[in-house]
C-alpha cells in the first residue's frame, strides 16, 4: 500500500492481524504514534515506514516478534526519537535493518551484534554517540554498513579484524586514530571517512596526516620463555575447568532444590485451543519432526505465550507408551537445565480420531544440532557460536544429567542424548528435552547400582548409544554419560562422530 497517499493514523486494530506478514507503507502521509500492538504481528516478515510522518520512540515492541520467523526487515525513515532498544537482540533472523534519517539518540546497542542473520546497516542520519560495539563489528554477515552523519567516535582499528564488507561509511563524525591498512580499508572506493579530522595514516589516497609513532615495545619472548607461558596456561586450564564445572554443577542443582514445585494442575486445552494456536498445524509453523510425531511453533490466545507442541503420531508404533514415558518423567522433574512442559493434552480432533500432544515451552535459538551442523553454513562460525558459549552448554547439560541421576524425586536414565534433542534458550542456556525413551529406576534400583533391564532391545540413536547397550547389556546412568561423552567431543570438534553409511 506504497505511495497511495494514505492519511490519519495507523490504527491500534492493526495488531490483530496477526497472519499478516508483509506490511509495507511507503511514501504515505500517515502520521502520529506507531501503535505498540503492531508487536502482536508475530509471523510479519517485511516491516516497511518509510517517508511517513510518524513520531514518538522507536517502536520497541516491534522487537517482540519472535526470531523463529524466516526474514525479517524493518525500514524506518521517519522523525523516531529515542534509543534503539536492547530488546533488538530478539530479532535474531532480522536481514535489514534501515532507520536512517531519524533522531534516534543514545549509544548504538551492543545487542545488536546478537542479530547473526543481520548483513545491511543504514543508521546514518542520527544522533548516535559513543563507539561502534565490537558486537556489531564481529558481525560476520554485515555486508553494509552506514553510520554516518552522527556523533560516533573512538578508534575504528578494530575494524580491520575479519570483516569483509562490501561498503563502509563512516563519514561525519568524530573518530580518531590510526586508519587500518587491512581489509575494507585496503579499497579506497569501499569506505568513506570524511570530515572525521583526528584520523591518521592510512592509505596514502586518504592525505591524512601520519600517526606519531609509538615507543617500540621490547623484543618479542624467546622461545622458552613462550613454551613455559604455554605451559603454564594449559596447566591452569586443566586444573582449573573441571573445578568450575563441578562448582556450577552443584551451584545448579542447588538452586533447582529452592524452585517452586510445578503447579498441582496443568493449564487445560483442548484440541481446538492447539488448532487455533499453531493456525491449523500449518506447514511454516513445523519446526521439528521426530520418530513418533511433528513440533509445531504456535502462540496460546489465552495469554499469548510462545509454545512448542509436540503432536504424537499415533499410527507409529510406541507412540503412545513414548508419550506416557515423557509425561511420567516430565512431571518429576524441574530443572533450569530442562525443557519445561505447560501442559498436555488428550483429545479428540475434528475428524473424530484420537489426538494426543505435549506442550512445551518454546526455545527460540532451536537445537544444538542445528547450530553445530547448520543448513546455512554461515551459522557455523566461532565468531558466533564460539568455544565459550559451547562450554556452557556442556557445563549445562552435565548439571541436567546430574540432577536426573542424583537429585530428582527418583533417578532417571534419558536414554536418548544427542543435540538434537538439547535446546538453547535466548541466552543460549541449555534444556534437556524429549523424554520418550526416558527410563525412571525403582527404589530399590536408585539405593544399588542405579541399572534396570530392558526387554525391548537397543533404544536410542546410533552413533550415541553406550556399546553395552548393543550386547544386551542393563539400562543405566553410565549411558547418559558415554551419550554424554560423544555429544561433548562433537561439541568440540563442530564434527559428527557418528556418519550412517547409505548405500
């Protein structure tokens, strides 16, 4: 609805269009506040404003649209004030972000460098102040990047580090120091530095003045002295990481003691509530397939949550016990490292036939496994997953297995560790989920040997499952942790360690 010299207001109503996913407004003359419902629009993928006469704060709300959604742009030309908010981290998926020529103040958010999918900036035209965040500068998508024309300043050398963009304008403002001799700045026609006049050195096409030279630093370590220093570090890091994962381990458990209990009833929905909720089990709301059913994203009218639910597949053989099996260990357990159920539900479709399904809480950033083995391989970058993230998922993980084996109402064996069924909250915290295949020991079994028998032959995935298992061997907790070791040497590695030969 672009250049149809549209007037008024843009209506608070608009939030309840919520199967809308294009909204485009140009070149109007639509003025006042933009609504805070246009939030609601949870599936929009194409946010354009531009060359309106809106006003007020950036519309922090638009942040609430949940980063499951496959593109996301917001364009903004318009007379915004305020800051960028911190929330913009949700947008994870956003592409194109375009507020330029605004009044937009305050420092550039650090969250941003959170948007992995981001590769096009334009945020000149402002008041920004401050530096530009390393976050947003390790981004490794960012093809273009504008901000200039506002009051930035700092060093820029930290640019140069591994980044490959295709345009860089940081004209009009207030940086200082040496200009890098790396990457972008190696084209004279990719970047512009204008009217910044504490800038030195560079390219000689630039005619900046030469940067006073430093002191030169004593003569590099020798040899032994960087063999002992290597020596050392790694000393410390094998003494010191197991400590502190066994510190966050009990610090873990113990705070999962002093959590509320779940609550004595489950919320009550009905077929029609899941129906409604997921718009009809619809193809783009699929985010999982499994063994006994599918994962569909969806959005509870009640309260508007954010859910997973999981739909069992009741023609698949063990559907039903798996679904018991992940009900009766779901309802002993709560832990801050283990995917949360809402509530589940037993009921009839519309056809008349059975239906069953859990609902779960829904986990934003997906699996570990599409993380360490991305379809987009741009996402397997250690700039954006890197080794210390991994690290707490590991720590996370093995705080969750604990629990399950030690501290719950009685021991559970998961039987099925693997990183796609490890989900990563917003903060990249780990839950331990899909307890289908989950084993609860007996009392007597908790006070031996922590081992059950199992008549029902090999469970779990290949590549994961302890080699006891394959000979017959008990149940136990000793096979969360071999499925545990091959998960932490994959985390490692970003490599499978199991590949299934097809021929």
């Amino acid at each position: 609805m672009s250049s149809t010299a549209l007037v008024g207001s843009l209506s608070p109503h608009v939030g309840n269009l919520t199967f809308l996913r294009t909204l485009v407004l140009d070149d109007n003359n639509i003025r006042g506040l933009i609504p805070e419902e246009i939030g609601r629009l949870f599936r929009l993928r194409i946010l354009s404003l531009r060359n309106n006469s809106f006003e007020g704060e950036f519309p922090a709300n638009v942040t609430h649209c949940p980063n499951t959604i496959l593109q996301s742009r917001f364009h903004s030309h318009l007379n915004l004030t305020g800051h960028l908010p911190r929330q913009i981290d949700n947008l994870r998926n956003l592409e194109v972000l375009q507020v330029s020529d605004n009044k937009l103040s305050g420092r550039i958010p650090s969250a941003l460098g959170s948007c992995v999918m981001l590769g096009i900036i334009y945020l000149q035209g402002n008041h920004f102040v401050g530096d530009i965040p390393v976050s947003v500068v390790q981004l490794r998508g960012i093809e273009v990047l504008d901000l200039s024309r506002n009051n930035l300043s700092g060093q820029i050398v930290l640019l140069k580090n591994g980044i490959f963009m295709a345009y860089l304008n940081l004209s009009y403002n207030n940086f200082e120091g040496e200009v890098p001799n790396a990457g972008i700045f190696r084209n004279i026609s990719a970047f512009s530095l204008v009217k910044n006049t504490k800038l030195c050195g560079g390219m000689k096409e630039l005619q900046l003045p030469a940067c006073v030279l430093l002191e030169k630093k004593k003569p590099d370590m020798n040899y032994r002295e960087i063999t002992l220093v290597a020596i050392i570090l790694i000393s410390s890091i094998l003494v010191y990481v197991p400590v502190i994962i066994y510190c966050r381990i009990r610090r873990s458990t113990q705070q999962a003691s002093l959590d509320p209990p779940l609550p004595n009833q489950y919320t009550k929905l009905s077929y029609a509530d899941l129906f409604q909720a997921t718009d009809g089990f619809a193809s783009f709301n699929l985010i999982g397939e499994g063994k006994y059913g599918s994962i569909f994203q969806g959005i509870l009218s009640s309260d508007e949550q954010f859910v997973a639910v999981k739909v069992l597949n009741l023609q698949q053989h063990g559907a039903i016990k798996s679904f018991i099996a992940e009900c009766e260990a779901l309802r002993r357990i709560r832990h801050r490292n283990i995917v949360k159920i809402i509530t589940s539900c037993s009921s009839i479709d519309f056809k008349g036939g059975d239906f069953k399904a859990l609902v779960l809480e829904l986990m934003p950033n997906g699996s570990l496994e599409g993380w360490l083995h991305p379809s987009y391989p741009k996402l397997q970058d250690p700039k954006i997953f890197n080794l210390g993230q991994r690290l707490n998922i590991a720590i996370d993980i093995a705080s969750a297995l604990d629990y399950l084996h030690s501290h719950s109402e009685v021991a559970i064996i998961h039987c099925d560790l693997k990183p796609s069924n490890v989900l990563l909250a917003d903060d990249f915290c780990a839950r331990v989920s899909d307890f289908g295949l989950a084993r609860i020991l007996s009392k007597t079994h908790c006070s031996s040997n922590r081992q059950q028998s199992s008549s029902i032959g090999i469970i779990g995935t290949l590549g994961y499952i302890a080699p006891e298992y394959g000979m017959g061997g008990l149940l136990s907790t000793r096979g969360d942790m071999y499925s545990y070791g091959v998960l932490l040497l994959e985390n490692v590695h970003w490599k499978k360690t199991y590949q299934q030969n097809v021929q």
